[in-house]
C-alpha cells in the first residue's frame, strides 16, 4: 500500500512495477530513464553498510536499492525541486529508514558528511561538457544533461573522497567519452574492475557504459558480456525484462552474487 503524499501542480504517482515501489515525476523536470535502472542493477551493493547516490534526481536509484540491500542509502541532489520530489517519493513508500535525501552541491558534500565512510558510490551523472550539443531551454532539463554544475573529473574527484577504501563505485555514462572517464578515475585512485557494454540491439554500436571501480584498487578488469536491449521483434530482451520487473515471485534480477 502506498501512503498518501501531496503531489504539486503537474506531478504524477508513477508505478515502478517492482515490489510495489512508486515515484513521483513530472514532465516539467526531467524523469528517470533506462540508465538509472541498469545502474541499480549493475553495481554490486553489500547487504548492510552504508550507499551514497550522486546525482541522484527524483531519486530512482536509491529506490531501487532497496530491493537488493538493507543498508543504510543516502541521495544528493543539488536542484531543490528534484530533491523534494526525491523525499516525497520515500514517504509515499514508508522509506524514510532507509533513504536520507541531501540537497546540495556533490563538489562539498564530504565537507559535510565525512571522507571514505561508504561502502558503495552511485552515480549517473550528466553526460555532456557544458557548452556543448543543444542547450535545451528548460533549466531542468539542461542541468541533468550538461556538466553545468561540476565537470566529470568533479564528479570522480567526489566519488573518491566519499567511498572507503576497498570500496566500490558505480557509474552510467556514454561510451564516447570512455577514455575520459577510465583517465579520471584512476586519477583519482579508483580502478576499473568491471566493465558492461549497452546495445539497443544486436547489430547497433553501445550507446551506454557500465563501469564499477575499486577505491585504490589493484589493475584488473573484467569485460562484462554486452546487454543487448531489444530483440529482432523490438521487444525487450530476457535480460531487460527480468532487470525491470524481475521473476514472477517479484524478486529482482541479480540480488545474489552478482559483481561479486
């Protein structure tokens, strides 16, 4: 059952169609997309300990989570509309306990909480370099595609300095800037341990990457099999399915030993 929360002006209750999980979206911001699910799939979470989500928007991925571990989630959101939508979203699935939502810039947060004290880092950050592609006239929409408030190695840099030692960090971005995000993160002292190309199809270059690295990490990576998205027949795959909406006694898709 979910509770009921007071929903602004043009917002919606979305349905996540995953253990009984709801969201709150809106046209007027820019909603979650098939990256932010694949990312929540992807990294491997410890059962109990302590996740960060950076750019966390309406807060999908800590959502997510929720099915695949009991640690304790925390969210960072620097646009304040995003960030309430985020918590009214966790009330409405009595997730207060779980998900703690911060409004703020990723570039000062460990000023606030601390350096090196989680266990797993998330991000799906903003894919293009300011002052790049079309500049879309919805402020929201243009803060969620171009680095306007933080470059990637901004994003890297926070992402070090908020996971411990030993431990891991997740990202989704394009594969066009790869070797951009493979210098910066060893830069910063995180090595790529695991890597997944996505496909729309089986004939069609990848159009997203999955990457998960070690906080000073020794080398060592592995080249995960391609997730191909839609079948001959335009229909998502097995695997699409099954990381979507999981087995028919709704347990997700890859909540054992995956990324281990």
């Amino acid at each position: 059952m979910v509770k009921e929360v007071a929903l602004n002006p043009g917002e919606r209750l979305d349905d996540l169609l995953t253990h009984q999980l709801h969201i709150i979206q809106s046209r007027d911001v820019f909603s979650f997309s098939m990256d932010a699910v694949l990312l929540a799939r992807f990294a491997a979470v410890p059962p109990r300990g302590k996740i960060l989500d950076l750019c966390s928007g309406n807060g999908v991925i800590p959502l997510l989570l929720t099915t695949r571990t009991k640690a304790a989630i925390d969210a960072v959101e620097i646009q304040p509309r995003l960030a309430d939508m985020a918590r009214r979203s966790i009330a409405a699935n009595e997730l207060e306990d779980r998900i703690a939502v911060y409004e703020g810039d990723l570039r000062d947060f460990h000023k606030k909480i601390g350096q090196g004290i989680y266990d797993v880092v998330t991000v799906n950050p903003p894919y293009m370099p300011a002052g790049t592609g079309d500049q879309n006239e919805n402020e929201h929409f243009a803060m969620a595609r171009h680095e306007r408030n933080g470059t990637l190695n901004d994003i890297v840099a926070a992402c070090a300095r908020l996971v411990r030692t030993g431990g891991r960090v997740a990202m989704v971005h394009r594969p066009s800037r790869l070797v951009e995000i493979l210098e910066t993160m060893r830069k910063w002292k995180l090595e790529p341990k695991r890597m997944r190309f996505v496909h729309p199809s089986s004939d069609s270059e990848a159009n997203m990457v999955l990457i998960e690295a070690a906080r000073d990490g020794k080398p060592e990576l592995r080249m995960l099999p391609p997730l191909i998205v839609y079948n001959e027949q335009r229909v998502y795959n097995e695997e699409l399915m099954q990381i979507y909406y999981g087995d028919r006694t709704g347990k997700p898709a890859g909540t054992e030993g995956d990324g281990q």
